[in-house]
C-alpha cells in the first residue's frame, strides 16, 4: 500500500510540476519575438507529442498506483478513491485534447508557417481550457493523495499512512 502511495503522490504531482514548465516555456517561446511564425509552428510540433506522453505516462502510472492502494487498503480510505477518479478524468481529458482538438491542430500548422484558418484560434483556446481542467484535476488529485490520513500523528512527528 505505501509504496502504491509513493508513487501515486509522485507521478499525480510530477505532471502538474511537469505541465506547468512546458506551459511556462511554451508562452515565452510563443512570445518571443526573435521567433518567426515557422519557427513557432515547428516548436509547437516538436514539443506538443511529448507532452502528450508524458501526460498519459504520468498520470497513467498514478491512476493505476492509487487505484491498487484503494484496493489494498484496509481501512478503504475514500480520498484515495476519489483521487483515483479524478486522475481517471484527467485521462479522458487528456484523450479528448489530444483526439479533438492537438491532432486537427497539427494539421492545420503543417508544414509550419502554413496560415492559420479561422478555426485555429477556437481549437487553441479550447485546448488550453482543457488543458487547465486536466492538470487542475490533477492538482487535487495530488492533493489528496499527499494529504497525511491522521494530521494529530503527523504533527506529534509519528508515520502515519
């Protein structure tokens, strides 16, 4: 069980650390203005796919360690549980933006510094609200993961799980 919890509380909050520096980098790279519209088109296609296996490796990796600690728990503690549903929404949040709406993007900057159609704008603005919801979610389910089950041993200094 603990191990299950160690790596659930490590890869739910590795993501979100994760995602934030790419959306970090990826904002500065978009404003950056020594870089021209291919050059910004090429990054996006270079760096989105790994960000794409990075989220479904991490999350995937913490949905599965969370699910069996809830199993293996005796006490069936239920912030576990819900942790392990939110992180399986993460997972269908993350499919549903790399299906719907990352791979009609693709399309639509390839070959890089291709004009942008219309749509672009709206497909982008519904991926980063996707985006947002996913790691938000994440950030919660990483919250509870983490969150001690006896906070008065905690803070008498003694391990508690």
């Amino acid at each position: 069980m603990r191990l299950g919890l160690t790596i659930a509380r490590l890869s739910a909050a590795g993501w979100v650390g994760a995602a934030s520096l790419f959306v970090v980098t990826a904002v500065r790279e978009v404003m950056h203005p020594g870089f021209d519209s291919v050059t910004k088109d090429a990054l996006a296609l270079l760096r989105f796919p790994a960000y794409y296996v990075f989220g479904f490796s991490l999350v995937g990796v913490a949905f599965v360690a969370a699910l069996g600690a809830s199993c293996l728990q005796s006490d069936s503690r239920r912030r576990t549980w819900i942790a392990s549903g939110l992180l399986a929404l993460v997972l269908l949040l993350l499919a549903a933006d790399f299906v719907a709406v990352y791979r009609p993007m693709a399309e639509m900057i390839t070959p890089p510094g291709r004009a942008h159609v219309a749509e672009f704008q709206s497909y982008h603005r519904l991926s980063m609200w996707l985006n947002v919801g996913h790691v938000g979610l994440c950030a919660i389910a990483a919250v509870l993961l983490c969150w001690p089950a006896d906070r008065t041993a905690v803070a008498a200094g003694s391990s508690v799980e």
